[in-house]
C-alpha cells in the first residue's frame, strides 16, 4: 500500500481548522453592549451595577494594566433558536482572549442582574448557556472583566514594568472579540471531541502499531462521508465513521488514571493577591456550573485561604460549593491554609499551614483532608512527613520534582522517610503536569513515563487550567469518557484524589522508600530573592512564638484575669501562612505581591509587639524593676528558658586591642583577629584551645557574583555563577567602638556601587562573633555572598529544617550531590569532625553553599561556609531588592549540634527588657537542653488548657522529663490539631510528662488545667 499518512494527516488538521471547529455554531447574533469603567481597585457586583452603562460598540480596545471594566449584554434570542433535536443556545463572550496561556490574561465572570454569579468566561472557556441565565428568551446580564497584563511574555523572563500599578502605565491591552448569541450544534461538537481524543491517541501510538493506521482511516472515512460545505448535515455520519474505533476497548493490561478535576491557582504570582480573590471566584463558580451538568465530575481543591476568601467575599457561591462539598463532588484536599513553601517557613509555621487548613475545612465542611497536596512547591523538606502524620493526613502529593535539571526521582509511588523515620506514602503523577487537558500526548506521556510498571498499575492526573485559567472543562470530561476504555490509551476514570490514594496502597505493599528530603535541582534563587520579605516572616514567626508563650502565661499566672487574645492570634498566623505561599516567601512574584507582603509584615510586627507589651504587663505587674523576657527555650543572662526575671551580669569585659592596622576582641570565651581589611584572620574558642581559620584564610568575606540564569531569574541560581566573582577584600575604613555592650569593629566597603557597613560584635560572656551587614543595595543581576574558610574536615554540613536538621554531603562524588550546590538552611548550619564544630546562625538568610578544599601546603581541609545574602533578578520584579537591608550573621567556634540549636535562637529572639513588679516563672520548664519547646499556647478549643509542642533536636534519643509550673489534673498527648493520641516515649507524670524521644521526634502535650 502506497503510504499517504503525512497527507492525510495534513488534510484532517486543515479539516478541523476550517469544517469542523466553525460549524460548532452554526449561527450567531451580536449583543448589544455598554460598559462601565471602574475608577481603581474592583467594587462589588451590585454597586457596579448601579452605576451609568454607556453604549460601547464592539471590537473597542480596552484594558488598561490591572483595570476593571464591567460590561452589560443585552439582547434577544431569534426565533426557532436552540428548538433542534440538537442544538441548544448559549452566550458566546471574547475579552480580547488568545489561546495560549489561558491563566495569564483578561479573564472575566458572568453576573446576574440579582448580583449572584453565573459562571467564568476565560480564554479556553467562553461560552454561557442560555439557561443559566434565567431569562428566558432575552438576553441581559452583566460580565466583570479583569484587565490582568500577560506577564508570562511567553516565558521570554524579560524585565517587566507591569508588575507595579505606579509603572504599568494606561494604554489598552486588549481589544473585545466576539460577543453575541450562538446556537451550539450537539451533533457538531461532539465530532469535534471525538476527533480531538483519535487524533491526539493516534500521534502518540508508535509507527508500527495498526491501531494506529487504523484509527487514520476511521478519520479519512470520516472527512469522506462528510459535506464540507454541510457539515452541520453530515456530522452524524462522521461520526458513525468514527463509532467503530472509539468502541474498541482498551488493552487488558493499560495503565490506569483517575484524573481529578484541579485548578493550580497560585494565592500570588503574576497577579496581587487581591486579583487572586477574583481568579477563585471565576474558576470555582466554573466548576460548579460544570458539576451542575455533571453529577460525576470530581474537582480537588487545595487551599484553605482560597476557600475562606469565597465565604467572605462570595457567600452566594460559597453556599453553592457547600452542596457540592456533601455531594462528594467538589472535594477539599491538602488540608493546609496555602500551598506554602516547604524549606523555609519554621517548625511551627509549618504545623500550623495544616493546623489551620484542616481547621477550617472540618469546621466549614466537615470533611478531613487525609492528604497533602503540594504540586508546585520548589522542593520538600524532610521534616514533612512527620509533620503530615502528626497533623492525622496519611498520603503525599507532589509534581515539582519533575523540573530537575539534573537527576530523575526513580520512583513516583514510595514511602517517603522524613528525618525522624516517619514513612509518608507518597505519589508524584508521572502525567508531569498539575493542569493537564487529558490529551493524547498527556496520557500516553503518563503510561509511558510511570516508573512502577510490574509493582503498580495505577497514578493520578490533575486536569484543568490553572492559575486562573478556568479550570476543569466539559472538553475534558469529555475527553475523560472517551478514554474510560480505549484502545492504545490508558484507562481514565474520574476520581478523587483519596480514591487514587487508596488504590494505589492496596495494590503495592512492597513500596519502595526515599530518605530524607526531595531537593529540587532548580529554583535555587528562591532561598534568597526579596530578603525584605524572608526577613518579614522570620521576624513574624518569633514575634508569634512570643505573642503566644507571654498571653498564655499571663492567662494562667492571673488566673484568667488577662483575656487569651485566641482570635487575634488566629487572624495573624493566619496572616502570616498566606506570605508562605510558594511564590511569595521564595521571592518569585511581582513588586506588587511583594510590597503587600512588606506592609504586611509591619502590621503583624505592629499587632504582635502590642499584644506581647499587654501580656508582659499583666504578668509582671506594674512596677519599675527591669526583668528580660527569655522566649527562647534555653536559659539566657541567667533568666530560665521562657520566664521573665532580673538578669544576671553575664560577666567578664571584652579586650580590644589594636595591630597589624587591624584589630583583636577577646573576652575571656573567644578570641577574634581582624585584618586591616576588616576580614577575620582568626578565632578561637578558649574551652578547645582551636583555630577556627583555615591557615592563610579569611573569613567575613564578601564576594560579588554575576547572577545571570538560563531562565526564571528570581526563581534560579545556576551553577555557572561560581565563574565570574569579585572577592571584596579591600575596606574603605575600619575603626573600633567599645562600650558597655562590648566591642564593635566598623568597616565600610563597596560591593559594585552599593556601599556596605559591617558591626563586628564581641560582647562580653559571648561564645560567638556578631557581624551585621547593612547594605544600600543597587546592583542588578548580581549576588552577593558572605563567606567562612573554616579549618575543619567536615564530609557533610547540618542544617536546621523544621524540628531538627538536615545532613548534605561537602562533596560532590554523585550527580545528585552535585546538584546541591546551593542549599536551604533555617537559623543555623553548622561543620564539624569529631570533637570539633563551627556553628553560623543568621537572622533571616536561608540560602547557604557549603565546599571543601584540601590544601597543598599541609594537607589539611578547609570548608568554606556562604551565605547568600542578597540577589537582584530582573524577572518578574525588575527592582527586587534594591534598596537598605540589614542581615545579622554570627560565628561560634568549638559548637556542636547543641550549641548550634541554641544560637540560631539567640540570634532570633533579641533580649526584651521590661520594667514590672515581680518575676515570673515559666509555665513549663524542660531539664534536658536537647528538648527542645517550640510553641507554648492556650488549646484551640477556648478551654484554657495549655499546649506545649517540642522536639528532640540533636538527633540522638534524648530522655528528659517536661513539667508544668502551674496546676494541672492530667498531661495528654495529641496530635497538631490538639485532638487525643499516643506517642511512643511519652508517658504522663504526676505535673508533667517523662520523655524518651527516637532522634527528632515531635510531640504535642495537652497540660489540662
């Protein structure tokens, strides 16, 4: 047989462009139109809709960046219309819609004239049915549409100016496309989706396989059968050409997927936060319309905050969600406030995305989440699943890992080991995508790709556009059906993601087991990009720890006098979970995005520091005796851990000295040399007699790198960088400042034109060196390190993670060590060989890079610690982080683990002097330092019982025994949702509770009052 594949290929692409995608309505009327022009920020739909309409003819540019125009269509459905055995009338509405990147664009939502909501119009999603409208025969309604400027750009990462109102300018971005009443053919689209579904199986089906040839020529008779020049007429026929191929059933032996309804709305990205409120109402309000016809269709929605957005701003459509929320349709999952970042929010931060998340979809809903769902986030720390078990969800979800530069995850369903030996079950859908169409390419790609073959047969799909897009389609569903049972196509059913989770965990006991974190080999950056942001939430997570720990004890030290402030807490943490969105906190998101988050974070710090000035005051009394309030969980200038009493003078004075042009601080604990130049020559601890220095070294070095990646600029550190560095070694003056608080070492310098002032600090009784830097930074594309060559043989680093920390090897023997060149680390990281440590602990720094070197001259090794301490991409924010910022740094030589723990909260709970009238004792104290408290709080349920979460933090099985100073009747153990269960090692005692904790381990006690 002669081959014509290629042609007749070529004739079915041109026969869909211009037949069969035409003729799926078959006629249509323009509406008549006029509009309103909100003046700033969105109104509420009927005070929009009170306002003067003016005619507005059609096809009119319109749209300036980030503006609302509200359109009324009016007019009348002709006669005879939508009375055809197969044809029904819908509303067909085009903003100016292109069809690439549905989510990055004008988007808009339909509105009765009652002010409740119909449904979205979005770029793949136009059309409203005539009968949602509720007006018979006549057509009048109301579209809000949002003016959103793409700046997605193709992906081209060009600089940007629409990202900030004050630059985006007033020129119209969009021009009205179609907008009019259309009869839709059934007959007509339904060929159309047949056609869609054969023809994107059969280009993924290999060369050699008849079905495909024999799918080709069902799709020739069809173009043969039909008229091109009736195809409303002929489309019956067409598809009966079609019947035989799309009957054949799939291969006993096909992949199965439960593909669940999904819409990956980022909380803040390319859009401000605000325009997200919107993006939620459209997609949800598209979703249930769909299970409207639909009573099957599934659609899994991850967020909290979205969901609590809808209550307040849409109560209309949230009712609605509700119905379909106990109709098993529209089903909450994930069980977190947002999908947030992983690798940097705190311990408690963390607990308290899934605390609130499943909080509030219990108490709205009813329903828990037993699963986490975090398809975009930028890598995973390997304290989540014991934090996902703790908080009673037993199922992981993830996509991300999928982007790595370098190494392929080998699995995509196993048990997930965090740092303490909890196992999560764990599932990255092999589709690699969360907003998958059900293509052709996309399900052959996910049968294709699944790595568990012979041990599994099942994965999940998450179909639907995101990011605003609109969401599940009934194309989709469509194409869902199609492929339930199809031959050469996996086997797709329409599912839950509990229903895929349960499965799955039957079907493959044995599963295999990944250890520690999921490292991301891409998004680097994101440990570094918008400091003002990161330090915005460190400082806000300890302001919460203080908040919560002084309300409580000033709760039950007054006996209730002092009034719990639980809501206001609630509203601030619930505040500070939503800058821990996946694009917010890591940096990658518009200069709106970010400025909102700065002011933000001066209103939390503004509330937080008013709510800990009252708790203070009611527990201490009034009087002019000067206390220090110690939050931190380690007793600080003789003041215990978590109580309030007079400090002790910490001892001993620091001796500075002059030589060499530069400078020695010593006080009796360490020793630092300073150069002329204001680098550390030297440092000693006195208690282990060692140098600190690798010989010849320095450290407090600052290097200037050229930061140009490949793509995705505020999202990358590329390899390469390491390239092109300017060491920062000369200073343009270095002085010494003594006083009471010890010895200060000023240096200026200049890194590019951005001057730079170091304080290096040795106070008296310290064991660590202080060094803050404040930097006017105005360098573009450029990062800026501060580095540590220390004399210490260390094959792999520690850093701190959530509820414990994290080992990475120094050394690059593998691929997948290689990757790691840049890392994430919390307060603190620490290097060290046997016997001998150095900790580096950092007020609101998380991106770090740890190397290893063998001198020449002795053989020795030097490990050089880094800092990253500020960057300057040009995308999606060209001015992102210019500007004054202060970062603190401290070194401690001779430190272990412990030591390490302890100086990452010095460094992060500054002392806080107050005057009152009598000390106050802590409401729990812990003998073993190992035992670590990181949250002391009264009990959600408003029943004044105190909540105590700590964890074992030197990884090694710690016992200790934690006792409450205070009455209490019983000590329960439960889980982050403070609901009863057991915890091995933990065991109640009369007052307080005994403790024989496995390396890491969480608990929760409830200490019933």
């Amino acid at each position: 047989m002669h081959d014509d594949r290629r042609i007749t290929e070529v004739r079915l692409t041109r026969f869909v462009r211009e037949r069969i995608d035409p003729a799926v309505y078959s006629r249509t009327v323009p509406l008549t139109l006029s509009s309103w022009d909100v003046p700033d920020e969105p109104v509420p739909a009927l005070e929009a809709m009170r306002q003067q309409f003016l005619p507005l003819e059609h096809g009119t540019a319109w749209g300036k960046p980030w503006s609302t125009r509200w359109l009324r269509l009016q007019g009348d459905v002709p006669e005879s219309w939508g009375t055809g055995p197969d044809t029904t009338v819908e509303v067909v509405v085009d903003l100016g819609f292109t069809v690439q990147t549905p989510g990055f664009q004008c988007e808009g939502i339909a509105w009765r004239p009652d002010g409740t909501i119909i449904k979205a119009v979005s770029p793949r999603n136009r059309y409203i049915p005539l009968k949602l409208l509720g007006t018979g025969m006549a057509v009048d309604f109301y579209v809000e549409a949002a003016a959103n400027p793409d700046l997605a750009q193709d992906w081209t990462f060009a600089a940007t100016p629409y990202g900030d109102k004050s630059t985006a300018g007033t020129a119209p971005h969009y021009r009205l496309g179609t907008i009019a009443i259309a009869e839709l053919n059934q007959t007509v689209w339904e060929l159309q989706q047949d056609v869609w579904t054969l023809s994107g199986l059969m280009e993924q089906l290999p060369l050699e396989l008849p079905r495909r040839h024999e799918i080709l020529r069902a799709l020739e008779r069809m173009m043969d059968v039909m008229d091109p020049d009736d195809v409303t007429g002929t489309a019956a026929a067409g598809r009966e050409a079609l019947a035989g191929v799309l009957a054949q059933p799939a291969y006993a032996s096909a992949h199965q997927l439960v593909a669940t309804g999904h819409a990956h709305i980022d909380s803040a990205w390319l859009w401000p936060v605000r325009e997200t409120v919107r993006k939620c109402a459209r997609t949800f309000s598209n979703v249930v319309a769909l299970m409207d016809e639909n009573p099957d269709f599934v659609f899994s929605c991850s967020s909290a905050q979205q969901l609590s957005w809808i209550k307040e701003s849409y109560p209309e459509l949230f009712s609605r969600i509700r119905e379909k929320v106990r109709a098993g349709q529209f089903v909450p999952v994930g069980g977190m406030w947002v999908e947030s970042d992983t690798n940097m929010p705190g311990g408690e931060a963390m607990a308290r995305q899934f605390i609130e998340g499943k909080s509030f979809f219990l108490s709205e809903f009813g329903v828990e989440c037993r699963e986490a769902w975090l398809p975009d986030s930028f890598g995973y720390s390997a304290a989540l699943p014991q934090i996902v078990k703790s908080a009673g969800s037993r199922w992981f979800l993830t996509q991300k890992i999928s982007w790595n530069q370098t190494n392929r995850m080998p699995h995509h369903t196993f048990n997930w080991e965090g740092i303490d030996g909890t196992r999560l079950f764990t599932h990255f859908p092999p589709v690699d995508t969360y907003n998958a169409e059900l293509s052709g390419r996309e399900l052959a790609h996910a049968e294709r790709n699944y790595r568990d073959h012979g041990r599994g047969t099942v994965s999940l799909v998450p179909f639907g556009y995101g990011d605003g897009g609109g969401g599940p389609t009934r194309e989709m569903l469509s194409a869902a059906a199609r492929t339930a049972d199809l031959e050469g196509s996996p086997r797709v059913r329409i599912g839950s993601a509990e229903s895929f989770f349960r499965q799955a965990e039957e079907e493959y006991a044995a599963l295999p087991v990944w250890v520690g974190e999921m490292y991301l080999e891409l998004h680097r950056g994101t440990y570094t990009s918008q400091a003002r942001t990161k330090k915005g939430n460190r400082r806000s997570e300890h302001l919460l720890r203080e908040a919560e720990l002084w309300c409580a004890t000033a709760a039950v030290r007054t006996d209730g006098a002092f009034e719990y402030p639980a809501a206001e807490l609630k509203r601030l943490w619930q505040l500070v979970l939503l800058q821990q969105f996946h694009d917010i906190l890591p940096g990658s998101s518009i200069a709106w995005v970010h400025q909102d988050a700065e002011r933000n974070y001066q209103a939390i710090e503004a509330a937080l520091e008013g709510i800990i000035s009252q708790a203070a005051a009611a527990a201490l009394g009034t009087g002019e005796r000067t206390f220090l309030l110690n939050a931190a969980p380690h007793a600080r200038n003789g003041v215990p851990a978590m109580a309030a009493a007079e400090p002790s003078d910490r001892g001993g004075t620091v001796r500075a000295s002059s030589g060499d042009g530069g400078f020695v601080l010593d006080n009796g604990v360490i020793r630092a040399v300073l150069d002329a130049d204001g680098l550390v020559a030297s440092l000693q601890d006195y208690a282990s007699g060692r140098e600190a220095i690798a010989p010849g070294q320095r450290g407090n070095l600052l290097e200037l790198h050229r930061d140009t990646p490949n793509e995705w600029d505020a999202w990358d550190i590329d390899e390469f960088y390491r390239r092109n560095v300017t060491a920062l070694t000369g200073a343009e003056s270095v002085r010494l400042e003594e006083g009471s608080d010890g010895a200060t070492v000023v240096v200026e310098r200049l890194a590019g034109t951005s001057p730079v002032t170091q304080r290096i600090t040795l106070a008296p009784g310290s064991p660590s060196l202080a060094i803050t830097t404040s930097v006017d930074w105005q360098e573009r594309e450029k990062l800026l390190k501060l580095g540590f060559a220390l004399d210490v043989r260390a094959d792999r680093s520690a850093s701190e993670t959530q509820f414990g920390h994290v080992f990475r090897p120094t050394h690059t023997n593998t691929s997948w060590e290689a990757a790691k060149f840049e890392i994430c680390a919390h307060r603190w990281i620490h290097v060290g060989e046997p016997g001998y440590g150095v900790a580096v602990s950092n007020s609101s720094t998380y991106g770090h890079d740890v190397a290893r070197n063998i001198r020449e001259a002795d053989g020795g090794t030097t490990t050089t610690v880094r800092l990253s301490l500020l960057r300057a991409p040009k995308f999606p924010d060209p001015t992102a982080d210019r500007g004054r910022h202060e970062l603190t740094v401290t070194v401690r030589p001779g430190a272990d683990i412990g030591a390490a723990v302890e100086e990452g909260y010095r460094t992060n709970l500054a002392p806080r002097l107050v005057t009152g009238a009598a000390p106050v004792e802590p409401l729990v104290s812990v003998g073993t330092p190992g035992l670590v408290v990181e949250a002391v709080k009264l009990a959600e349920d408003g029943s004044g019982d105190v909540v105590v979460r700590l964890y074992e933090s030197l990884g090694q099985r710690t016992a200790g025994r934690i006792t409450a100073n205070f009455p209490v009747r019983d000590v329960v153990v439960t889980d982050l949702l403070e609901r009863p269960t057991e915890a091995p090692g933990v065991s109640a005692a009369e007052g307080g509770a005994d403790l024989q904790l496995r390396p890491f381990q969480l608990v929760t006690l409830r200490f019933v009052r």
